[in-house]
C-alpha cells in the first residue's frame, strides 16, 4: 500500500487494542478503522507492524483480537497464531500484563518510518539521540540499526561479503547493554556482520583493526583441527582487507574498537 504510514497508525491502534485487551473484547477491523482513518479491508496493513513486533518480541499476538464481523476471526495477512485455535490466542493476549510493554511505535510520526529513520542515522548523525528518544524499544531501535547498516555496508557482511539480508545481522562493537543512548544507534559502534562472524565477533575470535583489516586470534590453525569452511571463515580472513563503508565517518570508530579489544583480550 502507497502513500499511508502505517507505521504511524500503528503507533495509533496500540493502545486501543491494549485497552480491548483488558476488557477482553474482540473489537472488528470497521470498528477500529475510523481511528486511522483507513476502510476495513486496508486494516491489515496498519496492524501488521504490530503482528511482526509481537512475533519477534515473544509477546502473544496482540493484534489476533481484531476480528472480521461476521466470521469472528483475524481476517487475511494474520499469520500470528492457528485460525482453529484463536480462542487460545484470544485468552493469552486478554491474561498478559500489557502496561509492561511500552507502545512500540509511539513516537512514530506521520512521516517516520523505520527506513526514514535509518535513512537520517546515516546521514545526520547529530540526530542519532532524538531517533533514540523516539524508539526506545530495542526491538524496533535494532530493526532500524540494521537497517542503517544495511545501507552503510552496501547490504554485505564485513568479513566474508555474504549479501543474504535474512543472514545479516547489526552487530554492536561495545553491546547494547553497555552502549550509551547515542552509542546504540551509532553506525561507528556497528558493523554488518553475517550470523556466523558476529557470533565469532561477539566471542572475541574475530576483529578489525584500526587500519580495517580483518584479525584472527589463530592465525596459523594450530588451536585443533579446522574444516575447510572453518578455514575459510576465520584464518583464511587474517590479514585481509574487511569490507567497511567508504564513508569514514561510518566505519567502527577507534574508541568502539579499542572496548573490543579490551574486553577480549586482544
Ligand atoms: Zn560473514
């Protein structure tokens, strides 16, 4: 769908399913569609933000208690739970503590999407701690780290170039839990690593240089024996050039490095 943020309308519908939850009420798509000001069948696409936050923040499917009228049940684009279970889901969502979860798109205005914000990471950096202020929420605030790092890293891993985005993941050099409001949306405290290096990256067996070159803590295999895609992976890389954005003010900064190496031993 073009031209709508749904987004923004999702930020609008939450709190309204929110508050059907507590009254554990099933309200249908016509009745919450004049809230954001869409027609019944376009409702999907302004809950759907909210049916992916649930799914990948572990929360039950919020979004299955808004039901077509006459059939009763989440209607098209509702992938959430089993249409011949609903009740269960219906039950999970009306027994969870919602006032826990902030609203995840809150802050999300008209314009704001988790492109548009990636899009501003990159390119106004002195903006970095206002987007932040807007999506607290990890879940979202990583969505759009990886997003920005996708753009800076022209969607390939810094070590070994894999170009999958479902394997790609934004890795943070000093972690989230540890990382200032400003450091977690910072492009100099990411890199774009594919699953397998920034597991290898997080355990500290694999890092770059200050100069951009790719570090193996065993070098020479002598630490056990290697495959042949180990080999590839990790001594293969040694030495060699990683793939960083050719904007300098988007690559690892000294300071995000030097905690690495820090915490690593290196
Ligand atoms: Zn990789």
């Amino acid at each position: 769908m073009e031209g709508r943020n749904w987004f923004h309308a999702a930020g609008i519908l939450w709190p309204l399913l929110v508050e059907a939850a507590s009254r554990r009420e099933t309200p249908t798509y016509g009745q919450l569609s004049p809230s954001v000001q869409t027609n019944p069948l376009s409702m999907r696409w302004a809950l759907d933000p909210i049916q992916r936050y649930c799914i990948e923040s572990d929360l039950p499917p919020l979004s299955s208690i808004v039901v077509g009228a006459k059939s009763g049940l989440p209607g098209t684009g509702f992938i959430g739970w089993g249409l011949d279970d609903i009740d269960t889901a219906h039950q999970l969502v009306f027994d969870y503590d919602w006032s826990q979860v902030p609203n995840p798109y809150e802050a999300f205005g008209v314009s704001d999407t988790p492109d548009s914000l990636a899009q501003s990471l990159i390119e106004q950096p002195e903006k970095r701690e206002e987007i932040y202020a807007k999506v607290k929420v990890r879940g979202i605030a990583q969505t759009i780290f990886k997003r920005a790092l996708v753009l800076a890293y022209g969607q390939q891993c810094a070590m070994c170039r894999l170009s999958f985005y479902q394997a790609l993941d934004a890795a943070h050099i000093i972690p989230w839990s540890l990382a200032t409001p400003s450091q977690r949306l910072d492009p100099q405290n990411g890199m774009l690593l594919c699953t397998s290096h920034h597991r290898l990256f997080d355990c500290g067996f694999i890092t770059v240089t200050h100069d951009g070159l790719i570090r193996y803590c065993d070098p020479d295999m002598t630490d056990g024996h290697y495959s042949t895609a180990d080999k590839n992976m990790t001594a293969s890389r040694h030495g060699k050039k990683a793939h960083l954005p050719s904007d300098p003010t988007l690559r690892p900064s000294r300071e995000a490095l030097e905690h690495h190496y820090q915490r690593h031993g290196w």
